[in-house]
C-alpha cells in the first residue's frame, strides 16, 4: 500500500483533519470542535483519534509517512509547540513532542495561515503572482506571506501574526494576547462581543437597538455571528458596528499592503467567509483610504474554509525548510 500523508488544521475553534496520498490527493476529512479539556495535550489526541478513524480503511497509522500540522500561533517551531495562544486557554499545547511519538515519519509544522499562504500560492488566488498575502478573519486575525516567491517564516516561524499588530491607542481595548490595541482585539470573532460591548457603553448609549440592549446585560449570550444577523435584520447599532469593524479591518489590510505590496491578498477563515459582504467587500473602500501603495486585488479565498489544510498537505509534499520538526 502506499505512503499517507496526514495533515492536520487546528485552528481557534476546529481541529480539520485529512488523509492524503502521496500525491497530495484527499481520501478522507472530518472536523471536530477544539477540546476544552484542562491539559493542553488533549489537542494533538484529537488530531491523533481523527487519523486513526479516517486512515482505517487506508491501512491505518504505520502508513503515514509525513505528518503536516498548521496551527495557529504563535509558535515556537523547534520545539513544535503552539506558545500562548490568544484563542486557547492553555500556556503551551505540545503538539509535535506527544504526535511524534505515534509516528515514523516526517514531521512539520507551519502557522495555519502560513499554511493557507502557500496554498494561495500554489493552486488559489496567488497562483498566478509572486507576492501573495493570506489573511484569516475568523476567532482571531492572522496573516501568511509569500513574497518574491518565498513563503516568509522568521525566527519562530511567527512572520506575520497581523493580527497583533495595534490598530488603536485610545479605545485600548484588550486582545486575548493580553496586550492592548491589537487588530484582533477589535475584530477577532471572539473579541467582537466585548468590543461591541465597549462601544455601546461609551458611544451609543441611547441607541434604539436590540443586540445593545443584549450587550449592556452582558455578552456571553451575544457571539460573533448573532452580530452579524443583527446587522442582517436592519439593526440600528448592529449596522453601525459593522462598519466600524469595517473601518479597523482596512485599518489593518492597508497595513498589510503598505509593509508587503502584495499583488493579490485572499481573505479567509469563518467571520470573512460567512459575510463576505458585509466584512471584505466593506473593508475595501478604507484600505483605499488609508493605505500608500497601490492597492492590489482583495478577494475571498477561492479555497474556502480547507485553506489552511490544502497547505499543509502541500507543505508535506514540499516542505519550507524552516518548517521541518523532524525528517524521517
Ligand atoms: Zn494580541
């Protein structure tokens, strides 16, 4: 029988898993939301319980050649761990020390929207561009970034974290990094209730809106999403937020453009994806106004919500040097 490839998305919220040929060809996927179990090392078992179930009927783990984890970060790539992620609640989620454990074969790591990059790259929207940037709008906000044809990493593998760049200094709002004023801590779907929150009680007190009315009583009945249907039911603050929460993503997009000028930026993960015109389309005009360099084309991903996966089943068929763990 010949070698699997395993290729894992693990995200904020879903962990994405898929079997692969060698040929990088899809033979079986699944997703299962991220544990809330207190040890961290429940993450990397999901991924490990999804391959054992998904790669059965292939002729199970001991044919899996190359294990292809994106993740998101920030990461510490030599030791093969997710570092005090914003989006979970754990301090260090060991992914390669418990994976390689199960494994003879080779294994690497990249930022889930490294990943994406390369993917965009490859067979998206980048496909026919040398510079190409990858942004997810989904739990948090992250960037990968292939310039000149080359997927940049850094030191950590951590090139690019957009989304705890600072976009304000006066509203200070908290990101779930801990620090004040990054993009994320406004738009990030997790942070948008608490932003919407802050908004209400200091800006729009009087406002003749439900989803205010539902905030000033607090936000953990409030998601991301009922925002957005909100919004969609004519809602006076939730419309107003939304541009606001436009007005801070081109804030952040034309940051991108001015550090990197891109030729094509493919906008991706759920928040973007589920409201492509209420969150890319609006961003646009702003990215206009605030950025330097000639703006370039601003699309959602045309690989959908797999984006980071696809790239790590390429990422395991061609691997960046940097992202190796550990060579079979
Ligand atoms: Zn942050």
């Amino acid at each position: 029988m010949e070698e699997l490839i395993l290729a894992a998305d693990i995200g904020g919220t879903f962990i994405r898993v898929a079997i692969a040929d060698s040929q990088g060809h899809i033979l079986e996927k699944a997703s299962t939301p991220v544990p809330k179990a207190p040890d961290a090392k429940a993450v990397p078992m999901k991924v490990l319980e999804l391959c054992d179930a998904l790669s059965a009927k292939h002729g199970g783990r001991r044919l899996i050649s190359k294990v292809s984890i994106a993740a998101i970060g920030p990461l510490d790539i030599k030791k093969g761990a997710i570092i005090r992620p914003a989006n979970m609640p754990y301090d260090v989620v060991p992914i390669a020390d418990v994976l390689c454990n199960y494994f003879d074969a080779t294994f690497i790591l990249l930022n889930d929207c490294n990943a994406a990059a390369i993917a965009e790259k490859r067979i998206g929207a980048g496909k026919n561009v040398d510079d190409v940037v990858y942004i997810t709008m989904s739990s948090g906000i992250g960037g990968g970034v292939i310039l000149d044809g080359r997927l940049l990493l850094g030191k950590d593998g951590n090139a690019a974290e957009i989304g705890h760049t600072v976009v304000d200094m006066s509203m200070g709002m908290i990101c779930g990094c801990g620090k004040k004023g990054h993009w994320e801590a406004y738009c990030g779907g997790n942070s948008m209730p608490k932003f919407a929150k802050f908004l209400v009680e200091s800006k729009y007190d009087n406002v003749n809106s439900t989803l205010a009315r539902k905030l000033k009583e607090g936000i953990h009945t409030v998601s991301a999403k009922d925002i957005f249907d909100y919004a969609r039911a004519g809602d006076e603050f939730a419309l107003t937020f939304i541009d606001t929460v436009a007005e801070i993503n081109g804030v952040g997009v034309a940051n991108v453009v001015d550090v990197f000028d891109p030729s094509v930026i493919s906008i991706g993960g759920s928040v973007a994806l589920n409201n492509v015109d209420l969150v890319v389309e609006k961003l646009k005009p702003f990215v206009e106004r605030y950025a330097i360099n000639r703006v370039p084309d601003i699309v959602p991903t045309p690989l959908g919500h797999d984006a980071p996966l696809i790239g790590a089943i390429l990422a395991a068929m061609d691997p960046p040097p940097k992202s190796v763990f550990k060579a079979l």
